[in-house]
C-alpha cells in the first residue's frame, strides 16, 4: 500500500499516516461563514484537501473515507448582512451555500460526504458546554458562557505560542464577565432581533468555535484522524477547538494540516487594493475552472500561493495541450496510476512535483497515464472541457494533431528540419491549416480534411 506522508502542524514535522482504522479513514475540514460569494482565497483549502480527499479514497477505497467539511450560517456577519438588506437569514445562507457548492464544483471539488450547518447541531454544542462546565473548564457570566483558558496547560501547543504572547498579538476582548483576557465564549445572549435559542443560560447562540468540537464529535467520533484549514484558522479557531475537546474528554485530531494564504500579483488580497474578486467573478470573465485549480495546484500547499496573470495564462496554454493528447487515449479512469503521480501526491501533497510529472508524461507520449493522473488530480472529469476542445474536430482527432504538433516541435528543437517539415506538409495534406504563434500552433480543419491520412502520418512519423 502506498505510504502517505503528511506534514502535522502539531507535531511540525512530517510523517507517516497511519490511519485510527484502516476500513473508516476520517477528516474535518473548516468550511466557510455563509453570507457572501466564496473569495479566490476561500478555495484554496477547498482544492487543498480535495487533494488529500482524493489521494485517501485512491488509496484506502472510496466507502472507507469519510470526509466533513462545516458551514457556519450562526455568525455575527450574517446577522449584519441581514440587518444591511432586510433579507430573512435562512434565505441568506441557503443562497450563499447553494453559490458555495456551484463554484467549488467548477474548481474540481467533489463534495464531502457530510456538510453539516451549524444551527442543526445546538443540541450538541449545548450538551458539550454543559459538560465543560460540570469538569471545572466552563464558566457562566451575565448570559455569557467562558471557557477558563488556564484550565488547559497545554494551551498554545499548536500555535508554538505562550499565552502572554498571544494576548500582546492578539485582539483580546477584555470584558466584565471575563475571569481572564484569554478566556473565549462558548455561548452568548441573543436580543429579540437575533438568532438564538433556549439554553440553560437564557436564549442565546453559540460562539464561533464550539460549533466544529461539537459536529466533528457528533459525525467522526471523539478522535479522528485529520483536521485542516488555512493557517489564519490555526489560532484562535483551532487552538481554541483542541482546548475545549479535551478538556470535554476527547482525543480529537491525530494530525492537524494547515495550507498557507493566497496573494494576488504579490500583494495580499484587499478591496481597497482593487485586486480583490470572488471565484465566479473569475469564471464569469471566463477563467476555466481547471486554471484555476491548476494555478492553485502549481504551488506547495504550505507556501503562499500568488495568482499572476502570467501563471493564469501559461495554466491554460498547458491545459489545452494535455486536454488535446488525452483526446487520443480510450484508457479507463479506474486502475494503476503512474507511480510518479501517486508518490509526488503521497509526498505530503507534493503538487508541484506532481504537475512536473505530468509535463514528463505528455513529452514521453504516455497520454494513458497523462489522462489517469490528470482524473486523480481533479483536473479532469472523463470529459473534455469545451474550452479546451477546437472546433471542427473530435477529442480524438484533436488529440492526434496536437501530438503531431508536438512531433513537429520536438524536432525543430533537434533541427531536424526534414522531419519538421515532413510533418508540417502531411498535416496540411490531410487538410489540417496551422498556424505558428508565440505561444503554441492553432490549427484549423480545411474543407479537404482526412482523417486517413492523418492516421497515416501518426504512424510513419
């Protein structure tokens, strides 16, 4: 079996995974806050762990992986937004998550096998805090419920950070009914004009972290194998969710991942910058989804990620030529894959090698293996894309001439005219006109196309 090596953030370092049960290989993924379009930031953890999803189900069978990813529809922003537009907040969040799912599934994301929303698990927050109290780690204030952050002396484990630094580094609310600075809220009161539920404090609603303790425990058990997001979430979010599931008596996580954050043309992400834009504003303007997945894929998870227009580009152009050549394989999806594939993915989600492979592949002619590493990927779905397909031919007959082409270049870059021009003349004979760019050849079909012929030429050159 294929060894997976993942680098644990708690652990900083990287290690052999080694599955709590082999038969139900389990993951919790932080979703996103639903009250607006998901950022270009926001799918990078999606297409992140959409890898691992894969690279999981490839190697343990697909009915033994069980992946979670949440949606917080509780929050404070969707209050706001509410307020903003008068709009009901259940039509709010069930638009935004319905937007969430349409977009991921243009960038290659399969969906998790659960997508729980918060406010159908209050039963289960309100029985974890109850249990938090009743241990000595959860106190009541004045509606409010705390969790004593010095009750747990290994807070800061995965951040790397002592609790003095993170209050000099840290937005700290100091507030009355707060014992200490650190201490964060597990349940808070809700006015007439807010969501909120009974509870043994007065009606209120959760605060932001208690709800993934909660769901993980409810849909994976109280240890499972990985938790991921970005590293913004590392603290407070993560911190403050293995504080409370431990001191509640749970193992929680084995092996915690975090992605780094996403730039734009080097500079962080900001409205007031101008260069900030949502996944569908860039579909919308036309960027495939595999570009943008692929330009996501292009760097290391744990590096930042800069989207260019350079790398957009030159994403596209490599997709148009791969989409081409697997036009001229019939191989299966299921099966081997290429074991440079597999062991650049198993690699602690080693993309960019990955990616190097699969330009090896199209250069060595292996458009079977090219196709089955490209579906283990997510760039490819059994279909070719539209976009990437040239009008008045067939993904086979496509795939042929872009292979052809490919010959040819291959053989001016030996200055091996003769055969470059061979094959140049024997496409044009078989009706194929090509023109030469700065980039890659465009071709065209000509009203003397023959497919014959163009068989013909593929097996005598």
């Amino acid at each position: 079996m294929t060894t997976i090596k993942l680098h644990n953030t708690m652990t900083r370092r990287k290690e052999a995974f080694v599955p709590i049960d082999p038969q139900d290989v389990r993951m919790y993924v932080c979703g996103p806050t639903v009250y607006d379009r998901a950022h270009l930031g926001n799918a990078r953890p999606v297409i992140v762990f959409d890898v691992l999803y894969r690279l999981l189900r490839h190697v343990y069978g697909a009915n033994h992986v069980n992946y979670v990813r949440n949606f917080t529809d509780v929050d404070d922003k969707i209050n706001a937004k509410s307020a903003q537009t008068g709009r009901e907040i259940g039509d709010i969040t069930d638009e935004t998550v319905s937007w969430f799912l349409e977009d991921m599934a243009q960038v290659g994301a399969l969906e998790p096998n659960a997508m729980p929303r918060a406010t159908q698990y209050i039963v289960q927050m309100v029985a974890m805090i109850e249990d938090l109290i009743a241990r000595g780690h959860a106190y009541a204030a004045q509606g409010h419920v705390l969790f004593s952050v010095d009750s747990y002396a290994q807070y800061g484990a995965l951040s790397g950070r002592s609790v003095d630094d993170m209050i000099a580094g840290a937005r700290v609310e100091v507030a009355p009914y707060k014992r200490d600075p650190m201490d964060f809220v597990l349940w808070k009161p809700s006015d007439e004009a807010t969501p909120g539920w009974e509870s043994p404090w007065g009606r209120g609603r959760p605060g932001w972290h208690i709800e993934c303790s909660a769901m993980a425990a409810e849909l994976l058990g109280t240890q499972f194998d990985i938790h991921g997001g970005g590293n913004d979430l590392q603290f407070p979010h993560h911190e403050n969710e293995i504080a409370q599931s431990r001191c509640a008596g749970h193992g929680f996580a084995n092996v915690w991942l975090h992605n780094e954050m996403l730039q734009v043309e080097g500079k962080k992400m900001s409205k007031s910058l101008g260069n900030f834009f949502t996944v569908r504003d860039l579909l919308d303007q036309g960027v495939p989804g595999e570009v943008i997945r692929f330009v996501m894929l292009s760097t290391h998870y744990r590096k930042p990620m800069d989207w260019t227009e350079k790398k957009r580009v030159e994403a596209e152009q490599t997709l148009k030529k791969w989409f081409r050549q697997i036009g001229l394989s019939t191989a299966t999806l299921d099966g081997s894959v290429h074991r440079g594939t597999i062991e650049a993915i198993a690699d602690d989600l080693n993309t960019p090698e990955v990616i190097s492979n699969l330009h090896a592949l199209s250069n060595a002619g292996d458009f079977s293996q090219l196709r089955k590493s490209l579906y283990l990927l997510g760039l490819f779905d059994g279909q070719i894309p539209k976009w990437a397909r040239v009008e008045g031919f067939s993904d086979a007959e496509t795939g042929l001439i872009r292979d052809l082409l490919n010959r040819r270049e291959i053989a001016r870059g030996d200055r091996d005219f003769a055969k470059a021009d061979l094959l140049r003349d024997g496409l044009l004979d078989a009706g194929v006109g090509i023109k030469d760019t700065a980039t890659e050849p465009e071709f065209e079909r000509l009203s003397n196309f023959d497919i014959n012929k163009l068989d013909g030429l593929w097996g005598s050159s």
